[in-house]
C-alpha cells in the first residue's frame, strides 16, 4: 500500500485552461500515516505525454515541506497539454528510492464544454460512438474516463453528437478536450427553471466543476443549449419561450458565476418535431433568435441548426432522433460553432 494516495488530480482528468500560460490545478493527497513523514517534502512535476525526443517537463514544485498535517491541500503550475503528474516524496536523511515515486498519467488542460438541453443532446441517436483519440473525456461521478457513449449525466443509453465533436476540435487544437452532458430527453425550457430538478443537477455539475479549480473558480469554455423540440410540439408562444430561456441564462449566471463574469452560452436553432406544425417550429425558432440577438445577453451565441437535417438520411425511423449519420453532422457543426466563435485564428479547414 503507498503511503501517499493521490486524490487529485486524477486519471484522464481535464482543467480549463486559463488566459495565463501556466494553469493552475489543485493538487490533494493524504498520508496514510502521518508519524514517520512529519519529515517529508512532496513535490510534483509535469511531464508531456509525447513519443518524440522533444518530451517537456516541467521543475519540481514543492507542495508540503513538511505536511502540516495527513491531508495535503496544494497547487500546481501546469501548461497547456496532456501530462503526466510525477509527485515525489523525499525524507531528510534518505536516499530517494523507486517506492517514494508516484504517477498519475493523462492529466488534461484544454476545453471544457457543458451540454444542456433535451433527448438531441442527451444518449438518443441510434449508434453509440467512441472518440477517436483519447484526449477526448467525459466528466464522471467518481472522476474522469474517455467519453465513450453513452454520456454519464445525460438520460438515455444511446448515442450522442458529443464525441464527434470533441474529436473535430482536438485535431483542430491539438490539447484535451472535456465533455459534460447533462441534457433529458424530452424536456422542455420550463424544466430547466430554478425550481426544478433539471436545473438543480445542471447546477451541481457546474459546482462541482467549478470547486476543482485552486480558488473555486473554474468554469467550462462555454455551455451548448439544444432544446426546442418538445416546446415545438406543445406550441409554446414564442413570447414564453424568450422569457423562460433568459431566466435560465440569467439565473445561471447568477447561481454560478461573480458579479463580473458571465459562461458563455451557444444557443442551438433547433425545434423540429413530426408531431407539431411549422407555424409553431417557426416560433421556437424565432424565440432563440431573439435570445441569441439578446444586447443585454451578449454573451450568448448562435449555434448550429439542425433544421435541415431531416428524413432518414440523417434521423431515426422516429423521424426525430439522429442516425448516426446524423450524429456526426451535429456535432462536426457544433465543433465548426465553437472554432468560429472562440478560436478563428485556429481553424484549418
């Protein structure tokens, strides 16, 4: 058994990369027994997961010399990449030997996004889809793993546009990439309101993003709405639908971020669904517009459109859900979004 166990960071754990070059990541373990390491100094380090001679790595940083007491709250300096953190523990008096060496392997800065918003952005395609490269991660309960479908926090069991996604913008940016689904089938912009369970899971995934920052204080890059269909469905006034998406934004905003900060938000065109007319998906389409076109929200984006991807081309035998064929045009449209958006002097194609 080590006498150190490292709680964070994790395996295929992923960090929002900061404005700085440098971000830092909260660094926690705890002694298995404290009496015969009061002498201890642990330091850590980050070394470039590469395969060529050019492997950075980065200076030792002290994170307890000696530990105060058996649990270790500390920081560390990390760039952009995918590392390894190598946590070495040295006793005053001895050699360092193998067994005082400890490694978490595929630790990420890169991008976080947040998925909100009904069955389309939720497990509902036909074919579940895996990432083509491992720097693509979703968030889970316990941690972090490689964000194979179906999506932890998402409902349904099925396929997602998510990984798609976060493989077109990894090979475009070339770091991690993290995903968070926490989109219900079904659901209608009226459940996603402060006083439902909806909102209340959203906000706790948010939270618990947030407090793995050093200073609580990390957020995604951006949160990605796609919803519409079921408001389409029951024909909800336009009216009603701008009112309830901005008190979402809005009460997002408020729950999670200061005063003077604000997630940015990527608002979907989307309200298509077989059981409606187009009077009443021209609405919801006209409600978003109006949202995106918001001056008191401008940090809130058009998204893509999935309002011509219809038939079974691209849909289920529902008509409604997404192929998978479908489910790579969604999310190769989100990652072209988010490039144009966030990262234009990035884009090569």
């Amino acid at each position: 058994m080590s006498k150190l166990k490292i709680l964070v960071p994790s395996q295929w754990g992923v960090y929002q990369r900061s404005e700085d070059k440098q971000t830092q990541i909260p660094f926690i373990a705890r002694f298995a027994f404290l009496s015969s390491w009061k002498n201890a100094k642990v330091k850590a380090r980050w070394v470039e997961r590469t395969y060529n001679d050019s492997q950075k790595k980065g200076t030792w940083q002290i994170v307890a010399d000696p530990p105060s007491s058996r649990c270790i709250h500390s920081c560390i300096s990390v760039p952009v990449g995918n590392f390894d953190i190598l946590v070495r523990i040295d006793l005053r008096g001895k050699k360092r030997r193998k067994k005082n060496f400890q490694t978490v392997e595929n630790v990420g800065i890169g991008e976080i996004f947040v998925m909100v918003g009904q069955s389309n952005a939720a497990n509902s395609g036909t074919a579940r889809l895996r990432p083509k490269h491992n720097e693509v991660r979703a968030m889970t309960k316990k941690g972090w793993q490689i964000a194979d479908d179906p999506q932890p926090f998402a409902s349904n069991t099925k396929g997602s546009p998510w990984t798609v996604m976060g493989d077109i913008l990894f090979e475009q940016l070339n770091i991690p990439i993290g995903v968070i689904s926490a989109a219900v089938g079904g659901s209608s912009v009226a459940e996603w309101q402060e006083d439902n369970n909806n909102y209340q899971n959203f906000i706790r995934l948010l939270n618990k993003l947030r407090e793995r920052g050093c200073k609580k204080s990390q957020l995604p890059r951006a949160i990605l709405w796609h919803q519409g269909e079921t408001d389409s469905r029951d024909e909800l006034p336009a009216e009603q639908y701008v009112t309830l998406l901005k008190k979402l934004i809005e009460n997002t905003s408020r729950d999670i971020c200061k005063e003077s900060q604000s997630i940015p938000w990527i608002v979907a065109l989307a309200a298509f669904h077989t059981d409606t007319s187009q009077t009443a998906i021209d609405a919801i389409i006209s409600a978003q517009k109006q949202v995106i076109m918001d001056e008191e929200l401008d940090y809130v984006y058009k998204g893509p459109t999935t309002e011509d991807l219809l038939g079974l081309d691209w849909r289920a035998p529902d008509l409604v859900h997404f192929n998978k064929n479908g489910l790579k045009e969604h999310g190769r449209r989100w990652a072209q979004t988010i490039m144009k958006i966030f990262f234009m002097n990035d884009i090569n194609y």
